[in-house]
C-alpha cells in the first residue's frame, strides 16, 4: 500500500525550483507533493492544515450563511427582520424632484 502523500503549495512561478528539489506532480489531484517525508528542500512549500468548516464548540443551529452568522438575534427584537420584497419609504428620505416645487 503506497504511503500517504506530503502535499505541497507550490506557485506556478515556482515549479521548476520545486521539481528540482525532488517534488513530484499529481496529475489527477493537480497538485504537488513531496514523494516521501524529510525532505529538506521541500519544507518551504509544506501545505498549510485545511481551514476547518466549523469551529470548535460552534452553535450552528440558528440557521446557516454568512448572514445568519453574522447578525445577532438581539438586533431585530423578537421578531424577524421586515422582508416582504416590497419597497419602503424611510421618512426623510424624500428627494426634491417628488413633485415638490418648493425644493428647485
């Protein structure tokens, strides 16, 4: 069984100088990888851990998104957030071309 492979973040700019150290090229995961472990010449492109999709002791049971994460619950009270799609005026917000002569 062939040992797991020691991925690489190697920039295209960088490839060559990588080959040369001895990286080796995945085809089917387009990705570099370093054949075996120690290889002193390969360090420097040492892949970095996945960012993890949750964190530990996360709550995620409000809901999901960006939004949802974002936005605390005490911000709109007890109820949700108005989103009927239909368009509201804000007061004070009136431009003075509305029919208004007095604003010319």
């Amino acid at each position: 069984m062939p040992a797991e492979r020691i991925w690489l973040d190697v920039p295209y700019a960088e490839k060559d100088l990588a080959k040369a150290e001895g990286a080796r090229w995945d085809a089917r995961a387009r990705r570099w990888y370093a054949p075996r472990p120690g290889m002193a010449g390969l360090e420097r492109w040492a892949a970095r851990p996945d960012i993890p999709t949750s964190l530990p002791g996360e709550d995620r049971s409000l809901g999901s998104g960006l939004f949802v994460d974002l936005v605390p619950t005490v911000c709109c009270g007890s109820r949700p957030p108005h989103r009927s799609g239909a368009a509201t005026r804000v007061p004070g917000s009136e431009r003075p071309d509305d029919g208004d002569e007095t604003h010319q």
